[in-house]
C-alpha cells in the first residue's frame, strides 16, 4: 500500500524538531543515541523516517507508546506533532535522562519517559504502539496483544527482513496486517497490524 500524503508541518512543530535535532548532536557526542550517519543526514534518515508514520496514527486521542525509545526515534518525533498522551519506554537510564530533557527542551508537557523494562513499566491501554529497530515481530506481537487497547495498532517499520520476520512470527497469532512501502528507504516496510490475538 501507498503511505498516506505527508501532514503539514506546524512552526510549533518544525522548531521542536529543531530543538531535538540540536540536543540530539550534544547529547550523541557523549553516548550512542544513533548511528554512524553524519549530523547533516540526521534529518532525512531519522526525522523523515519517523515522521512518515504520522499519517498512519488512528485518529483519536488515546495514548501513543513507543517501545525501546532510545534516541526518540520515533516517540520523540510523533509527540511533536500530536496531542495525545505519549509514552517513550526505555531501560537504558542514559537515553532516559536524554528522552526527559528533550521533552522538557521542545516544550512536550504530554510526554512521559518510563525508564524501566517494557514488562514492568505501568502503561496506559494504548491506542497506537511503536517500535523501530528494536526488536523482531515475534517478540514485539505478545508486547502488542498485551498493550494496545480494543482496535488500537502496532505500527512497526522493518527493513529488508520484514517479509521474514513476519512468516516467523505468523504460525503463533491471529492479526490483519497492512503493508506500506517507505519513503525513506526503498528496502524497508511498514507494518500496521491490527487485531492480535494468540492462536
């Protein structure tokens, strides 16, 4: 499937994706928020990867949880652009400080960082469930039965392993899973998956 049109970006927004963008380069110099990449590719690579995920948001308000948050991406990057409540999960207590002073730093009152593990972090029935490069769908699928509201999504962008990842994790569950091509990276997918209950 094609992704949905790009949504317009506020003033509000683009200066709190500046702000994070600048936190994000003092911050990296100190500990392993992202990858190798120079700064100057940091916008289209990480900010444009996780922004195309807007358009696949469910239109309520319920709470948004991105899991293994790391440098934000893409917690950080939707909260800017929404209002619902959001919740970055993250063990590592270093990328938690970073995920607490970027949200203070671009103004997110509706953020709240969890800096435990995924399975003892007391979340919200979420509406909207994210994780990118965090793990496989066999291990992400139980946190997704587990978390997500009644007709709340997991959106979990993959690379070239989606199509793998999925026929491992299939036999264990029943889901409606939708495919959308990337914008950003011809080789990756999105995965939308609705409806997941164990076999």
């Amino acid at each position: 499937m094609t992704l949905p049109p790009d949504v317009d970006v506020s003033r509000e927004t683009s200066d709190r994706i500046d702000t994070y963008l600048a936190l994000l380069a003092r911050w990296n110099q100190r500990i392993n928020l992202v990858g190798p990449l120079p700064v100057s590719q940091w916008r289209a690579r990480h900010v444009e990867d996780s922004w195309q995920l807007l358009g696949l948001l469910p239109d309520d308000e319920l709470p948004l949880v991105d899991l293994g948050s790391g440098g934000g991406l893409p917690g950080l990057i939707l909260a800017a652009a929404v209002t619902r409540p959001v919740h970055l999960v993250e063990s590592d207590q270093r990328k938690s400080a970073f995920l607490r002073e970027a949200a203070r730093e671009m103004g997110m009152t509706h953020v709240t960082v969890h800096a435990q593990r995924i399975e003892a972090a007391a979340l919200p029935p979420a509406g909207t469930l994210t994780a990118r490069a965090l793990a496989s769908l066999k291990v992400l699928l139980p946190h997704a039965h587990r978390l997500l509201a009644p007709g709340g999504v997991a959106i979990f962008p993959k690379g070239r392993n989606a199509e793998v990842e999925l026929t491992e994790a299939a036999p264990g569950w029943h889901m409606s899973v939708e495919r959308f091509g990337s914008r950003t990276d011809a080789e990756a997918t999105i995965f939308r998956i609705r409806d997941i209950h164990p076999v």
